[in-house]
C-alpha cells in the first residue's frame, strides 16, 4: 500500500471517529451499568428499534454463550423494548430520537459506545435477529474461542449471514414471544453465494441466498452483503465503517486465506423471516430510514406480497454447526 493511500485511510478512520464522538449528544442515558463490566467479560452491542418480542430469546441466547453486558441502544421505540430492558440487571441502555440514517444506520452511536466501554475486551455488535455461531458453539462457551484468538493474536472473527426462512408462506406460523425463532425459520440455502474481494478495504464481499434469488433475481449486485465481522477484540482506534460489514484499521478485514488454506470462520444465522417481518416492514418504509432508500424493504413489501414465501426445492433444513461447515459455509481452521 502506498504512502498516500495508507494516510488516505488513516484520515478517513479519524474523521469517523471524530464523527461518532460528535453524535454522542444524540444518545440519552437511560441506565448505565458498565461499572460492573468486569475485564474479561465479553460483551454484546446492539442498537434497535421496536424489537420487544424478540428480546427475551435474544438476551437468554447470549448469556447461554457466555456474554455477560449489553450496550444496547433504543431508537426511540414504541412498544415498551426500552422499559423491559431496563428491567435487566446486564444490559446499559441509551435512548436516541435522532435520525438512524444520518447516524450512519446507528453505527456513529455503537462507534462512540465501542470506543468508550469495549476498549480491551472481547465484544459482539448484532442486530436483536442475528445469532452468532462458531466452531463447536454446542460444548463451548465463547470464551473458549476467544481464549484461542488471543492465543493467536487474532483481533477479528468473521461470520458469514446465512438468511433462515420458514418452509411455506412467512405468516402461516406467527412468531410467540421468548420462542426460539429457527423452530419456525429453519431452512437455509446451501449454495447460491458469490465471493469476491474488496481490495481497497480487504474485507471480501458475499452476496447470494434467498434474498438474491427471490427480491434481487434481477439485479443480484444489488442483493444485500452477507460478509460480517461481529466478533472483535475491541481497541480505542478501531470503527466500523458499513455495518458490520468492514472495519479500519483495515488490516483487521483480513480473515481469510487468500493461499488456498481456511481460518476459522463463523455464521450469524439471521431470524428476520418471521411473521413478525410485515409490521416491520411497513413501518420500516413509512420511516424511510435504511440504506438506499429503504431499497430492501421496498423489495420485501413487493415480493413477499406476490408469493411470501422463501422455500424452494434446493433448501437445505439447519441441523447444527458441522452441516455448515461440512457445506463449506463455515470453518474451524485449525482450532480442533
């Protein structure tokens, strides 16, 4: 990398953050509990709006993992998510009124959290539909794996977005609250997924499943990017810069081999799929406050309203970490 180029990036890394230091006056402190974050605990950042029937089966599944606090922000929902989880003994709670999108789509907000709670420890930053699985999620806790990445001097863990959608219209079984979502959203495509690289920021760029074949059949460069970095050994320099899609330093977008050989690599199994999805949808693009336009919710409405239903002949049903590694989806590495 060039001279230029590298005070290119590191120019754009500082104006981020001077970005996300401004935009704190945005954030309200509601409940701060962070002086209980102890300096190994690992921690979860999430920021939300209207997300209350999904958050008693969200946080249960995190502390099942083994995070222990939760930055979480609240754009300004309606429906009480910001009353339950200040009812929780784990979870530091801002509110924002402010704008999603001139926010960067809450990322100048978890920017600013990361920054001032995370430095030093472990954390995961997810929307309340992800789910972070890794190498053998089903015997050890996730201090397990991050014990192993600091071993190695490991800084960031990727996880590729594998979309779960039910077999048969997406309303047919309504959604109950604290329920596991993949008893309903269980099926996932196998294959369908391109790859490609990102050589200015390095990270690579996955597009393809469901999303790609069913909203974006025409227009697959437009179909959403499924490439992630949740998982990351926070420090005081780092942000991210498109969702959790990239990060500077860009060194740290560089988990992959590019000799042929494999890292150890994760999935985030995304619960959006759910009969809960046409609320949010109209709500969604009555706000217009996602990415190009709320370009992806403008799809949903149009395609789930012809059919509403995602189930194909090639869609594979979830059994557990090693089908998605043994189908190429996910990699322990050399972590045995």
């Amino acid at each position: 990398m060039s001279i230029r180029e590298r005070y290119r990036m590191r120019l754009k890394r500082k104006r981020t953050l001077i970005r996300a230091f401004r935009k704190r006056r945005e954030l309200k402190c509601l409940v701060n509990r962070t002086e209980t974050i102890k300096k190994s605990d690992i921690i979860v950042c999430v920021c939300l709006r209207n997300e209350r029937i999904r958050l008693p089966f969200f946080l249960r599944y995190y502390r099942e993992m083994g995070a222990h606090h939760f930055l979480i922000i609240d754009n300004d929902s309606t429906d009480g998510s910001a009353e339950y989880l200040n009812e929780q003994p784990d979870v530091s709670l801002w509110h924002s009124k402010a704008s999603y999108k001139h926010s960067r789509f809450g990322l100048d907000w978890q920017n600013h959290l990361l920054r001032k709670y995370a430095t030093g420890h472990w954390v995961l930053t997810v929307d309340p539909d992800e789910f972070f699985i890794y190498p053998f999620c089903d015997t050890r806790p996730i201090n397990a794996l991050t014990d192993w990445l600091d071993t190695y001097k490991i800084r960031a863990f990727p996880a590729m977005l594998l979309d779960m959608y039910p077999k048969g219209p997406i309303e047919a079984e309504p959604y109950r609250e604290g329920q596991n979502p993949f008893e309903i959203a269980c099926w996932f495509d196998s294959g369908n997924y391109t790859f490609s690289k990102n050589h200015s920021l390095r990270n690579l760029w996955i597009q393809g499943g469901p999303r790609a074949r069913t909203f974006f059949a025409d227009t697959p460069e437009k179909a959403p990017s499924l490439n992630k970095l949740p998982l990351v050994r926070w420090e005081r320099g780092y942000c991210y810069m498109s969702s959790t899609h990239m990060l500077l330093p860009r060194r740290l977008n560089n988990a992959y081999d590019e000799r042929g050989g494999e890292k150890p690599a994760g999935c985030l199994l995304h619960a959006k799929f759910l009969s809960v999805l046409t609320d949010k949808v109209e709500e969604e693009l009555s706000r217009g406050q996602h990415y190009a336009g709320s370009r992806e919710y403008m799809a949903y409405a149009r395609t789930l309203g012809d059919q509403g239903e995602l189930w194909c002949n090639w869609s594979e049903r979830y059994i557990n970490w090693r089908q998605l590694e043994i189908l190429g989806l996910m990699s322990k590495g050399n972590w045995a």
